[in-house]
C-alpha cells in the first residue's frame, strides 16, 4: 500500500490540493494527516473539510500545537503565530474547533507510529532538530517506522541495533530502503510553509510492500495562497515567507 503523509498543513489550500493530486498520480491509496492542520494559512475551514472528508473514508489524522492552539492551549507560540490562531479560532466554527480538540495525540498503524512533534512527550510538543531528540523519540516507542513533522524541514534518523544513529538530509524522489534491521525516524517537510529554503510543497510517500519512503516536492501557486494571507490582515511574515521557503 502506497501511503501519503502529509505534515504541516497550516490553512495553505493550494498547497494541500497540490500535493494530494501529486500523491494520486503516484498511487496513494491511503493518507495520514500529520498534524497542524490549520494555522498561519489562509483557509482553515476549507483544508479542514478536505482533512475531514478523508478521514470519513479510512485516513488518519493527528492533532498539531496549532490545533491544540484554537481551543486556548497555545504552547510556545511567538507572536505571529499567536496573531494567526487568534484569526484562525475567529473564523472556525464551534464545532470545526471540537474536531480539531478531539484529534489523537498520535496513532499507530501496523509497525508505524505516527505523531506531530515527538513519540517522547507528544504532549509538550518537542522539535526533533538533532541526533539528540531523534534518539529521545526513537526510545519512545519500538516502532519499526516513526514519522512526524512540526519541524517543517524534512530529515531522516535511522537507529542500529548497536545503538548508533545517523542522519540523512533525504534526497527529493527517491525510493529510501526502509531497511528491516533499524529503526527509522521520518521528519516530514511542511506542505503548507516550508522552511528549507525550497518553497515547493512537500509530503511523502511511504510504501509498504516495498518497503520504501520518498519524500515528495510539489510546486503550487504560491501567489494565490499568499494573497489570500495579505487579505486577512495577518503579520506580512506569513505570505511574505512562502516564496522563499524559510
């Protein structure tokens, strides 16, 4: 089965519609939404909705900080981000706010776990930056396959059975061996702000006969979803940022 994973999201709708026609046209039949579903973007209702209908038919969804954020738990939120849940809680309805208060934490699937921040304290919403809290998430759990985001940057940790970690910057496209005697930690890039310097959209794809993880990038109209963002009145961070990735 050929599963898209999709981080980040964060209310860009031309971005999400983008990467989920790139993952059709590669044989996604199944969607895991990684958390942080709204925030910062433009269309928090409508990416939702898209999140919601998937989810009606088989997919998993996971709660982000940014969802948590809505409904008042705003943990380590600058003031930009702060500004953009204030106008994300406005807009959402009561009902739409109870969904995204309802989301787990994390789940599990077959021999994979999937989480936003960390599988070591989920709930404090920890970044996984280094080898150091790659190995506190990787202890976390015996899953053969973690994957997370929140970091909005991809990267790949995988775990010997000695013990020792390495770290891999994954290349775009490529099928990356998910081999049986590690154990792997997926940091999925943003589809809705990426910050790595490359502004195109990114998810994965996560094949499990194959056994085999591709990280996904996916160019979209980058102008309408940061227009949108200007019409709101949000800090011009938030569309500003979108062109340049960071």
């Amino acid at each position: 089965m050929r599963v898209a994973l999709l981080a980040d999201i964060h209310a860009n709708l031309e971005a999400l519609r983008a990467c989920i026609a790139d993952a059709r046209d590669n044989g996604a039949e199944r969607w895991v939404y990684l958390g942080d579903i709204v925030g910062y973007g433009a269309d928090p209702s409508a990416c939702l909705e898209i999140v919601r209908e998937a989810c009606e038919n088989g997919a998993i969804a996971i709660k982000g900080n940014h969802d948590e954020a809505v409904n008042g738990t705003r943990f380590r939120l600058n003031q930009i981000a702060l500004a953009a849940i204030e106008w994300t809680s406005a807009v959402l309805s009561a009902e739409e706010k109870d969904y995204l208060d309802k989301l787990p934490m994390s789940a599990t699937e077959g021999n994979c776990l999937y989480v936003h921040a960390s599988a070591a304290k989920p709930e404090a919403w920890p970044y996984i930056v280094g080898l150091d809290q790659a190995v506190d998430s990787l202890n976390a759990t015996q899953a053969h396959l973690t994957v997370c985001g929140h970091v909005h940057t991809p990267a790949l940790y995988n775990l010997a059975v000695t013990g020792k970690i390495m770290v891999h910057t994954p290349v775009t496209g490529t099928e990356i061996p998910i081999l049986p005697q590690r154990r792997w930690l997926a940091v999925m890039g943003a589809v809705g702000q990426p910050r790595d310097g490359n502004p195109a959209a990114a998810y994965g794809i996560w094949d499990t006969r194959a056994g085999t993880l591709a990280y996904r990038r996916v160019p979209y109209d980058i102008d309408t979803a940061a227009a949108k963002i200007r019409g709101t009145g949000l800090p011009d961070l938030l569309w500003r940022r979108l062109s340049v990735g960071r």
